[in-house]
C-alpha cells in the first residue's frame, strides 16, 4: 500500500494518506442497520429492567408505607384496623405482588406514576416540582466541571512532569477522597455560619420579595455551595482523562510537522492536541452523570437544596412506594439516556468506534 506525507497541509488534518481499494458504501449502509437495530433494543431492554427494579426495590425495603403515614399522623386521631384496610386498597398495596406489578405498568404506559402515600398528591407534581432545582445543580456542576477539569488537564499533560503538573495530581486526587457529606458541612459552618458569605440551606429566600436580577442573585447564592461540593468530588476524573489524552498527543506526527512549520505553541497546544485529546471527555463526562446522582442526593440533604435528591432521602424515610419509584425512574432514565447519546455522538465523532 503506498502511502505520501504532505508537509504543506495543516498539522491537524489527516497527514497520511493511504491508496486503497473503493469503500463499499452500501455495505457500511448494511452493517449500520442492524447495529443501530441493536442498539436500540439494548436500550429499550435495559429501560424495562430499570423500570422493574423500581418497583420491586422500594417493596424490598423494611417496613411499612402505612405504618409510616400512621407514624406521622396527630395523636389525636386513632387508625383501627378498618381505616388501614382502606388506606392500603386506596393505594393498592393490599394487592398480591404481580398484580400490583401490572396495575404498575398499566399506568406508566398511561404516564401516571401514582400519588404519594405521604401527601396524597400526584407523584408527577411532587417530581416536577423538584426536578428543575436538580436539574440546575447538576448541569452547573458537570459545565463547571468539564471546563476546570479540561483546562486542568490541558495544562497538566503538556506540562507533565513538572511542579504545575504535580501539584495539580496531588491537589486533585486528594480533594475526590474527601467525603461529600463531611466536605459539605466544613463549607456550611465555614462559609454560612462563621463568615455569613452564603445561605446555608435552600434553594432561594423563601417569602422575599426580589426583581428579576436580584432574583437571579439569590438562586446563585443558595447553588454556589452544593455546585461546588459536586464540582469537586468530579472534576479529577475529567482532569485525569484530558490530561492522559495530552501526554498521548505529545509525540504526535502533526505536532512535529506544525512545529517543523514554525507554529506557536499555543496554538498547537489548543487547536491540535486538545482538540484531539477532546473526545474521551466526552465518554467520562457522560459517565459522570450517574456518580453525580448519588453525590447530589447527598449534598442536597445536607445543604436542604429542594431536589429530587431531598425528595428521595424523604421518601425513602417515609417508605412512600409510588413518589421512590417516580424518582428513581426519572434519575434512572436520564442517565441511561444521557450514556446512550453519548454513545452515538461518540461513535458519530470518530469512525474508529463506528467500525
């Protein structure tokens, strides 16, 4: 096979071209098919295990969603036996196990998840509710984290071995091993209680009457916190990626070409070795996604943030079967979707993956 360099071609592009036989376009287009058709029905297999598994774990769990209600209730008001009976058939838990399983399923394939054993509202307000807080935590920690931690690890690899590069490593490993919980509430007594630089809990000042900005404000005041306990439990794993990506493209042909070609180093550092260390972020960052979910149920306990992370640890105290089962269907979904997309974009972005 012959192959030809060319020195005047730009240092990112492809410098090697091969001579080789015509692609079969049409057999790409075959083999595609089936892949996809595969694809799919992982995805759809999985979505179904998912979906079993959050009606059977809540069922798993010691105690009673009755006793629990009971539990709660004024002590002024006796449950006899009558009033219990009632409230199991009205929530249809006094059912044999698979028929309460297909009732489960009848009404997702309708989009009703039920309503909360707790409260007696529809578990779709409950979740909806909260989803928008979480959603907002989230997103803001996996941005701030993908930006540090590819910056970071820019840096770190085209420097490696260095001071910057070693104090980074040790800073950064030493920061994911500290507990989010523990770090959460050194920030709160530190930050909150002694320096009164931020709210301590919550999600927004509750009966302030703000404009628009200050309304802003506010919200980003009561995030900064439990985004930057995430942020950091997170951004090591996007810095160790980049960073190995980095040190991989160190010796790379067009790297030698650009700076045979005379090329800044900024500019091979930026626009060709990042760009093409890039691409494994983006596997880690979707990865990422379920190690945040359990971080933020954390995390939103502990700073009171009014998410489906708090949403959850209530629930799970209250034994409130249909509002667990909603919740963990809405994060289970999401991050099996988020992986999915990645996926595809993944194999999109480079062919190598495709074939």
């Amino acid at each position: 096979m012959a192959r030809r360099a060319s020195l005047g071609q730009d240092p990112g592009a492809v410098g090697v071209t091969d001579v080789a036989a015509p692609v079969d376009h049409g057999g790409r287009a075959r083999r595609r098919g089936p892949r996809w058709t595969a694809s799919t029905a992982s995805f759809l297999g999985l979505l179904f295990a998912l979906i079993s598994l959050n009606f059977l774990l809540p069922r798993l769990m010691p105690g009673d969603p009755i006793d629990a209600l009971i539990a709660q209730s004024s002590t002024n008001f006796t449950f006899g036996e009558e009033s219990r009976t009632a409230l199991e058939r009205y929530y249809g838990i006094d059912k044999p196990l698979p028929q309460q399983y297909g009732h489960y399923l009848a009404r997702m394939a309708h989009g009703d998840l039920g309503r909360s054993i707790a409260t007696n509202a529809p578990v779709t307000s409950e979740i909806s509710r909260r989803l928008p807080w979480t959603l907002l935590l989230m997103g803001t920690s996996i941005v701030v984290t993908t930006l540090i931690g590819g910056i970071a690890g820019v840096h770190g690899g085209w420097k490696r071995g260095r001071s910057g590069d070693r104090a980074l490593l040790v800073g950064l490993l030493a920061a994911r091993e500290f507990p989010a919980f523990l770090l959460g509430s050194m920030l709160v007594f530190v930050f909150a209680v002694k320096l009164d630089w931020f709210p301590s809990a919550g999600g927004r000042t509750a009966f302030a009457d703000l404009g628009l900005v200050a309304q802003v404000l506010d919200i980003a005041a009561h995030l900064f916190l439990p985004a930057l306990v995430l942020t950091v439990g997170l951004t090591t794993g996007t810095f160790l990626v980049m960073r190995a990506g980095m040190v991989g493209q160190l010796g790379a042909d067009h790297l030698i070409w650009g700076r045979a070609r005379g090329l800044r180093e900024h500019r091979l550092k930026y626009r060709y070795a990042a760009r093409n260390a890039l691409l494994p972020v983006l596997s880690v960052t979707a990865l990422q996604v379920g190690f945040l979910v359990t971080g933020d149920v954390l995390v939103e306990r502990v700073f009171a943030y009014p998410g489906i992370g708090n949403l959850i640890f209530e629930s799970i105290g209250s034994r409130d079967y249909p509002v667990i089962q909603g919740a963990f269907l809405v994060v289970s979904v999401t991050v099996v979707t988020v992986n999915a997309l990645a996926d595809a974009l993944y194999r999109r972005l480079d062919p190598r993956a495709a074939s």
